[in-house]
C-alpha cells in the first residue's frame, strides 16, 4: 500500500514510537494523521490532529470510528509495560496489561475494518514486539499481552484479507523510549521501528523485522527451549543475583 495522500489514525501518537510513525507517516506524503491520545493537551506537533481516544473504553473507540470515516490505515501502537515476575505481578497489573496491549488493539480492529472496507481497504499496523514470541520473567505478563496481540493479528490478517485490507506485525525489540528506560539492553530508535515497519507496508510483507534481536528470536522459534530459554534464564538468574549456576 502506498502511503501517498492516505489518512491515517495513530494510537499513542504523542510519544514514543507512535511519534516517529506519525513523523514518518507525514514524510511519506501522509494527506492525515490523526493523533489518538487519552490527553489531547500532550499533542504538541500542529501538523497532527489531535484526537481524544482510550484504546480501553470500547464506547469511546466505536465513537471515534463513526467520527474519523475518512481514515485508510491505522496503526495500533498504544501499549503499556511493567517490570513484573510472573509471581510478583499483580492481578490488577496484568489486566492492565491485557485491556491496552490486546483488547485495545482487538476493540480499535474490529471499530474501523468496516471504515477501512468502505475506503477502499486500507492497513492495519500493529506494534506488537518480539517479546510475543519469547516470554523474559521480568517482563512476563507483558509478553503474555503482547503473545495474546500477535494470535490475533495472524488471524485477523486472513479475515481482512478479504476485505481487501492488508495487516502488519511489527516485532521491535527494545526501544529507545520512556516506556523501557529502566530496562539495560542495547535499543534501537522508534524513528527506526516507524521507517522499517512503512517499509514493510509498501512492500506488502505481513511482518516487519526492525532490529538484529527480533530476528534471532524469530529464527529460534521452532527450538526455543534449546535455543532461547537457556540464556533467557541465565539472564535472568544474573539480573536477580541468583549467579549463573543453572543451566
């Protein structure tokens, strides 16, 4: 899909990665970009329009599908993260976790494929992570949201297929970004998630690989327990000062 004179709804768009793929979307010749955020005031960038959306209030979500009716693409990027074991995270904490990373994105597909289909078909963009494939125990209920996102983006993209709209994963590792400053790992820039996952679209790939990390996680899949798990605990026993005496 070419993203020429396309309208497009960014979820998240004040920061972060929604940012850079609202910049990258302009860059691309953009006509639109709507910025959906809880807090239109955090919307500073005059070439957006600010629009007031919590991916988690289904109402609000169905609202704003009726209003934007112009909208060809959308890219869900709205997501939260917690630092939590899979014993120490709270049940409130993991809810959290599922209403904005999977539900979200499950009540923002389902509001706008039928807009999308009226326009012609369009593109759904969702930043998943390649923390979807591989669960870290830091980071444990966040990965479980963002498997539960990634089930279902395989499946609606097939749905929409015959809608005539096209979906792309996008499976970053660690970004740059406020949301995993407290996590110690080499991280690539959103502007780079943004730029590669555009790529990806024009070029009608269903996934979009953006960093070195969330290849070899890819590439380990049909072994993980041999071939990810171990250092996966290793890194975990180090992280908790357990040393590495496990194998």
């Amino acid at each position: 899909m070419d993203i020429q004179d396309s309208t497009v709804l960014v979820t998240g768009a004040n920061r972060g990665i929604g940012k850079a793929f609202a910049d990258a979307l302009l860059d691309r010749g953009a006509a639109k970009v709507y910025a959906a955020v809880r807090d239109v005031a955090t919307v500073t960038d005059r070439r957006l329009v600010p629009i007031q959306l919590d991916v988690t209030d289904p109402e609000r979500v169905a609202a704003v599908a009726r209003e934007l009716d112009d909208v060809q693409v959308v890219v869900n990027n709205a997501g939260v993260l917690s630092i939590a074991t899979p014993l120490s995270a709270s049940l409130d904490v993991a809810r959290a976790e599922l209403e904005t990373n999977y539900l979200g994105l499950v009540s923002v597909t389902q509001a706008f494929a039928p807009v999308l289909q009226r326009n012609g078909g369009g593109a759904f963009i969702n930043v998943v992570s390649a923390l979807s494939w591989v669960s870290m125990p830091l980071v444990a209920t966040y990965s479980a949201s963002k498997a539960a996102a990634w089930s279902f983006t395989n499946a609606a993209r097939i749905e929409l297929k015959l809608n005539g709209t096209q979906v792309v994963a996008v499976h970053p590792g660690p970004v740059d970004t406020e949301m995993t400053a407290a996590i110690d790992l080499p991280k690539i820039t959103p502007a780079t998630v943004a730029v590669l996952a555009l790529d990806a679209l024009e070029a009608g790939e269903p996934e979009a690989f953006v960093d070195d990390f969330g290849r070899m996680l890819k590439a380990g899949l049909s072994d993980d327990q041999a071939t990810l798990y171990p250092q996966i605990e290793r890194d975990f026993l180090a992280a908790v000062g357990a040393g590495t005496a496990a194998t």
